[in-house]
C-alpha cells in the first residue's frame, strides 16, 4: 500500500461577508460541526492510513491556531497558489527520505473523509505524473442536489475538478514556471488564449472539446504525463468560497448527514 507526503496550502482568505459569517478571513479556519475544516482534513488524511507527513502552508493567522500544530510543520504562504505549493514541496524534500510523488490537498473541503482519501488515492494510475479528479455535474448535484458550481461543458460531458491532486515531485518541478504563467493569466482571455492556442479554444467553444484533449494539451504545456481521474468523489469538488457555498453545506448536513 502506497502512502504520501502531504502538502496543505491554506492561504485562501474569504470575502468579507463569509468572514464576518464565520468569525475568520481565512478558508482553512471556517468551523463547522464546531470543528475548523483544517481540523477536519487533518482527520481525514490521518484516518486514511495512507498520508505521512502532513506541511501545512498559511497564513499567521492560520499558524496562532492550534490546529496548526497537528501538522507535521507549518510554513508561510507563497506569493501565489503553485508558489505556496512549492514552498511545502521544497520542505519535503529537505527532509530524510524525500519523497518521490506527493498528495496536495486544499482545506476548504468541510465533507472530506478518510474514505475519501482513500477512494481517490486508489483511482489514481501509478505511471502518471499529474492526477486530477474530475466530477460530472449530474454527479455533483446527484449528491449536493440544488448546489452552486461552475461545470465546464466539453463534448462528453458537464465537469468540474476536485481540490485534491497527486503529483510527482521531479514533474512538478519542471511544470512550476508553466503553473506560475497559467496562474497569472487565469483572469487573462488574451493570456489564456497565447497560452492555451486558439484551436484548443475554438473547440471549447464549439463544444466539441473532450477531456482526452485536456488531458494532451496540458502534457504538452507542462512536459508531464497527466491523467483525469474520472467518477472521482463528488465532495472533493465541494469547497467553500462564499457565504452560499457555507450555508448551504450546513443545511445539507443537517438535513442528509454525513454519507462517510
């Protein structure tokens, strides 16, 4: 049994609204179930079984909280999302017996579980350098009926990608300054459209992209072999960003449960 180094970026701060709902500016600290969803992603990895060292990469403020230091080592966000991820990469690999591929998993996914963890870790192939789940939407709303998400329409189907990847590090080394330009225009349409090609576009817009040709082009951009990881967990793709997104898990909780 396969197990990984995990690596917790948790330097996402929320609007104000949530922040004022919630009693926190930052993702990982929302409470819910009178517990931080850091509280709880750290409980999910460790009941796997399956997850070693555990680098949680924030803000101070997430660093003064004592769920903090249940992770193996803290340190201060990045000035960008893959520059906080590589910042818990390089700890790792400073340590004995760096590892070779990593899980990295966000901490603003409040329906995360040990099972989960482990479902996900089994699906991913172990000859690819990039695995990223991805959830059809009648999937998605098949378990959070009525939810809020944004699907990307491809020929195949209606997606939307999970907040946990498995990533080879020597990979991930290589693709970093491709991430960093792919991060800086992702508000960009004239930068993505350099980056990514008008006939890679021209067939997003006429839907007839697939997710095989996702799956080439970013091979091809960041000189890495990648694999979609489909009928993923529908809750990794659940994450809170806004004050729908919180509510709305808290009346699914209460009104469903917890399936795991």
């Amino acid at each position: 049994m396969t197990t990984f180094d995990a690596i917790l970026p948790a330097g996402g701060n929320l609007d104000a609204t949530l922040a004022e709902r919630v009693g926190t500016p930052n993702k990982a600290l929302i409470p819910f179930e009178g517990r931080t969803i850091l509280a709880r992603t750290l409980d999910a990895l460790e009941g796997s079984g399956r997850v070693g060292r555990t680098i949680l990469v924030g803000t101070p403020e997430v660093q003064a909280h004592p769920d903090a230091k249940r992770a193996s080592r803290f340190l201060p966000a990045g000035t960008s999302g893959p520059d906080t991820i590589f910042r818990g990469l390089k700890s790792l690999l400073e340590e004995p017996s760096p590892p070779a591929k990593v899980l990295i998993v966000t901490t603003d996914m409040p329906f995360l579980s040990p099972e989960l963890v482990i479902q996900f870790l089994d699906l991913c192939p172990a000859d690819k350098d990039i695995c990223v789940p991805l959830v059809t939407k009648s999937q998605f709303l098949g378990r959070f009926p009525g939810a809020d998400a944004t699907f990307i329409p491809l020929r195949d189907d209606s997606w939307t990608a999970g907040c946990a990847y498995v990533m080879d590090v020597a990979a991930f080394q290589r693709a970093l300054p491709h991430l960093e330009r792919l991060f800086q225009n992702r508000k960009s349409k004239v930068g993505m459209i350099r980056m990514l090609g008008f006939g890679f576009l021209w067939k997003f817009v006429t839907k007839t992209l697939t997710v095989p040709d996702v799956e080439r082009k970013i091979q091809s951009m960041l000189h890495c072999s990648g694999s979609a990881i489909l009928n993923a967990p529908a809750e990794l793709a659940y994450d809170i960003d806004f004050l729908d997104d919180y509510e709305y898990a808290l009346e699914h909780l209460k009104t469903h449960g917890r399936r795991n």
